[in-house]
C-alpha cells in the first residue's frame, strides 16, 4: 500500500469529521478512525499520525460547503451515512405527556418569513405532531408601527409552502381587552405603576438602578392616569411592572408592560392607543392559550423571570418556557429588520430575492421544503450560537434534487464549433445517469455546434476531446469566432474531455447566480452573478418550477415566461 492511500483515505474521514463539527475536523478523531481501516493492511499507526495531522490541517483550511461537495464527490456513502445518523428526532420535551402538549408560532406580520421563522415553525410544528399535541399560529400583532395587512396572508402561504398546517389561527390584537383587564389588576395589586419620565430618564434610571418618582404613586392613582392612557390624548406614559430597579438581572428593572403607540392598527383600526409589549403579551398569550412548550430563541433567556413573575402575579397557568439559539447564516440576513432595508435600499431586488434567506427566495432558487425541514432537524434545538454555512443548506437539498432533476445541456459562455464529416444523426441521450424513467431526449446534429469557449481554451490544435453522449473531435484549427474540428468516431477514447454542447438550435439563456449578500458585513455588490449562455433545445419545453442539472454547471430551477427561459442557479 503506499502513502497515497494514506492520504486518500485520511482526506474522506478529516472531511467527514469536519462536516459533523462545523467545519473543524479533530485529528485525535480522524486518527482513530483511519487506524482502523488501514491497520489491517499492515501500516503502523506511526506512518498514519503525521499524514492525518498534515491531512486535517488542510481540511481544516477549506470552508464547510467546499468541504461537503468534495465529500459529496468522494465518497457520498459516508456523507449520507453521517448524514442519517444527524436526520434525529427532536429530543423529547420536559414533562410532556402525549395528547397533551401544545405548542405555538408567533410571528409578527411585519415581513416575509426567512429561515430562520423556518426553523421555528418547524420545531413548534413538529413537536406538536410528536405527542399528538395542537400548534397555534398567533399573529403577535401588537405593535402597529410594525404590523402590515398585507403580511398576515403571506406569512400563513409561506407556512403552508414548507407544509406546516395549524390547528387554529388567532390574532394577539384580538385580545386587548383581556390584556387591559388583566393590567388593572396588577394596578390594583400595588404590582405596575404608571411612568412618565422621559424615556431617556427610565434608560438612565435603569442603568443607574435608580428608582423614579412615578413608583411612589397610589394604586388608585396609577388606575386615574391609566384610564387617561387609555382613552385620552395623554403621551409619552407607560405602565411598568414593579419589579427591582437594583436586580443584577437588567430585564426585571421595572420593565415596561404598556406603552402608547398612536397609530392605525390594520386589524383594530384606531380602537386601541394603549399596546402591550412583548413582556407582557408573549407570557400572557401563552398561558391563556393553553401552550405547555413556548418555544423562543436564546436572546430572551433573561427576560423569562419577567415571563414567569408576570403570571405569579396574576395567579396564571405557567408554561414550560423553552429555549434554542437563533439560526444565523454566514454572510446572509437572517432577520426581517436586515432583509427589510435592503429591499428599501434596492439594494437587492425584493423579497423573493434569489440572494435572501427567505422563504420566496429560497423557494425561487430551487430550495425545497423537505430540504429547509431536513437542515432544521440536523441543526437541533441546542442553545449553543449556530452561524452555519449556507452550504449545509444546499447539501440538504442536493440528497433531494440529485436523485429526481433531468439534466441538461448549458453552454456558458459559448463559442461556435464546426465539425467537417460530422454525421448527421438523431441522438437519444438520457435526461438520468440512472434513473431511465426519467426519460431522454432526441437531438438532431448537423456540422455546427456550440460549446463553451473556457473549455476550448484549454485545448490546442491537435488535441481531442468528445461531445459528451455523441463522438470525439481533433481540433484542426481555432480562431476568436470558431474552432475548426473533425470528427473521429464515437468509440470512447479514455482520458479525453469529455464537454456539453448545443447544436445551431440553441436556447439563448441567462442564468443567475446568489453569492454571499455581506462580505465582512460589508454589502457584496457582485453578490447576483449574470451568465449568459445556450442551453439545448429541449430547456425550451421545461415548465417553471422544474428543478434541472446543466451538467457541469450545476442545479437550477427554471422560469419559463412565455418561452422567455430564465435559470435560478441553486447550488452545484
Ligand atoms: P426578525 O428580526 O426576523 O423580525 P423576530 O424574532 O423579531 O425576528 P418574529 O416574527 O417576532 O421575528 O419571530 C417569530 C418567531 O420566529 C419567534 O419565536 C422567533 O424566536 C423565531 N425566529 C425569528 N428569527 C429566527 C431565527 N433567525 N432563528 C430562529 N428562530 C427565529
Ligand atoms: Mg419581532
């Protein structure tokens, strides 16, 4: 055996490692496994040690996508082997009992959902379905500023698109009056008190731990103002919970349960003034509703004491508040406030964006439900910060897409190719390396081809090269226009290259392809890749929304408006 196979071999298990942990293989890991697949063939762990450190440091170097395609290319049993034992069930839910858990989504109508709202609804969905349970969706529309008519009804289609289903819908705003209700009864309680310091001064007091004067006032003072907030024109006051302006934790310094916000309502109009925030609603809502596991991302850890004192005080079922860490992409927004300005900006093109992480644009660009569910789940529910590469995501969806997409024939960037004593033929080549019901398609061929000008570069006069599924040329001559060839013969020579054409009946195409949107948080202006090219004859006749191969180039999900042939570049 020689070294080479030392290296070939470390290089599949670093890169198998590395793609189970991020991105970072652990040579002690890949040391043991190579050891012992090679150690019955005779070689010492003293040959292996060095080659696997050399071997991981490398894999080490590449990023996480590169290192999944080579994986992918290399050997795909132990990619899809790892990949089965990460496609877990969701771990089991603290005391839960069968028909009896119930679970929620809350989004808020301000934008389209991206996937990270995916991986919300998904755990909330999926845990519903596991113990027989009921899933809210509840539109936590208490904000007006924010809240959009038109978001609710797109929201609940993009949910319905990755295939999640609800056992009842509602509406947070639609509850107000139980939420005043219930702040009356703090009031009277003595446990919230009105405030109208400048919000500058409730910051300060807050940092400070410093209480204000508004803190001191009566019970049946603070129901006075608040009946005021409700229905007058008084501003710039908020009920605040009592809680501890010196508590080490910042979110219980008398948070703010109600503020003002003096703005049409798409659902309540201009009934309501008075809006209670996220503190308030969110705990609320849950326990009222009857969820048992509300699920929120990790950046409200500290707010679940307010969560939980909040329905101590009003004597209220308590849900087991759960916790998992917000899903971040590398160079991608995952987050409405991110993706909106870029769409105001026009700095990408809206929301279906091919570059964005929402649900439209991933859909546009070939992502499928299955896969964003698949990459959910091998993601789990861990509170650890999770800034994962979206190559795990076009992994997920390649295992979908590979088996099923027809391939094709793209030439990008093309150059014309003549071919003297070319036969004429009628060529049936397959649409599927395997899959044979996929179906083939017929190509008539004459002596014009087109073939991509990158490939001829690479060759000079004298050398030959097939027409993948049809004959070997010998270059004869090139110029900028055209390549001169002649044909010789169909029979497989090994070795050559073997290239993708079009015959003089081509589809004149563009395809478009998404790069990372931020490079070092900055904004990637090269980010929407145009490539202009030919495709075969047969892409013509493909419907939109068809998930193809170009061979060579990679899948793509097809447009096709009246003819007018558009490609959206998903991944290789
Ligand atoms: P955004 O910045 O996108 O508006 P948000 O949390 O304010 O984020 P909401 O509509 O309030 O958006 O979120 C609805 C649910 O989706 C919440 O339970 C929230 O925790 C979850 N969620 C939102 N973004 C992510 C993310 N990136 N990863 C995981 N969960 C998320
Ligand atoms: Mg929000």
């Amino acid at each position: 055996m020689s070294p080479d196979k030392i290296k070939k071999t470390a290089r599949i298990y670093a890169l198998q490692n590395a793609i189970t942990f991020n991105g970072k293989a652990n040579s002690k890991a890949v040391i043991g496994k190579v050891i012992a697949v090679l150690q019955k063939n005779g070689f010492s762990p003293k040959e292996i040690i060095p080659v696997v450190n050399k071997v991981v440091a490398d894999v080490n170097k590449i990023p996480l996508d590169e290192q999944v395609s080579e994986l992918e290319k290399k050997a795909p049993e132990l990619l899809i082997k790892e990949k089965k034992e990460r496609d877990f069930s969701l771990p089991d839910l603290p005391t839960a009992e069968k028909g009896k858990v119930v679970t929620r989504f809350p989004p808020e109508p301000n934008g389209y959902l991206h996937i990270g709202h995916a991986k919300a609804s998904i755990v909330d969905y999926e845990y519903a379905r596991m113990y027989d349970g009921k899933f809210i969706l509840r539109f936590d529309d208490t904000n007006p500023e924010n809240a959009q008519l038109e978001f609710y009804d797109v929201q609940k289609e993009d949910l319905c698109w990755l295939g999640i289903e609800w056992d009842k819908e509602y509406h947070t705003s639609d509850n107000l009056d139980k939420h005043y209700k219930l702040a009356e009864q703090l009031i009277k309680q003595g446990d919230v008190y009105v405030c109208n310091c400048p919000p500058d001064e409730v910051k300060k007091g807050r940092y400070h731990g410093k209480e204000c004067i508004c803190r001191s006032c009566s019970p049946d003072k603070n129901m006075d103002i608040w009946k005021e907030m409700i229905s007058s024109s008084l501003d710039c006051t908020v009920l605040r919970l009592r809680g501890d302006m010196k508590c080490a934790n910042t979110a219980m310094r008398d948070p703010t349960l109600f503020r003002i916000i003096e703005k049409e309502h798409p659902l309540q109009g201009d009934k309501y003034r008075v809006w209670p925030t996220y503190d308030f609603a969110g705990a609320i809502e849950d326990s009222l509703s009857g969820v048992t596991h509300p699920f929120r991302t990790k950046e409200y850890e500290l707010r679940d004491e307010c969560y939980y004192r909040l329905l101590d005080l009003l004597k209220l079922r308590k849900p087991y508040l759960m916790e998992f860490a917000r899903l971040s992409i590398t160079g991608m927004p995952v987050s409405k406030r991110k993706i909106k300005p870029l769409i105001e900006q026009g700095l990408v093109l809206g929301y279906d964006d091919i570059r964005l992480p929402t649900l439209r644009g991933l859909r546009k660009r070939g992502i499928l439900p299955e896969a964003i569910k698949n990459f959910v789940f091998s993601q789990g529910i861990s509170k650890s910060e999770s800034n994962v590469t979206f190559g795990l995501v076009e992994a997920a969806n390649r295992k979908i897409v590979d088996p099923v997409a027809r391939r094709y024939f793209f030439v990008n960037g093309p150059v014309k190719l003549v071919v003297e004593n070319a036969p004429k033929i009628k060529k049936s080549i397959d649409l599927h390396p395997t899959d044979k019901k996929l179906g083939c398609r017929t190509i008539k061929t004459d002596d014009t081809f087109y073939v991509q000008k990158s490939d001829m570069e690479k060759l000079k006069t004298g050398d030959v090269f097939r027409l993948k599924d049809l004959f070997n040329v010998k270059i004869k001559k090139k110029n900028k226009e055209t390549v001169f060839g002649e044909c010789l013969g169909e029979k497989l020579i090994s070795g050559s290259l073997k290239i993708q054409w079009t015959t003089d009946n081509f589809v004149k195409m563009n395809v478009f392809i998404p790069h990372v949107l931020f490079k070092n948080e900055k904004f990637n202006p090269d980010s929407l890749e145009k490539i202009e090219g030919f495709a075969e004859e047969a892409v013509s006749k493909i419907k939109t929304a068809e998930i193809i191969q170009f061979e060579r180039f990679g899948f793509v999900r097809i447009e096709n408006k009246k003819g007018e042939i558009t490609g959206f570049f998903a991944h290789k």
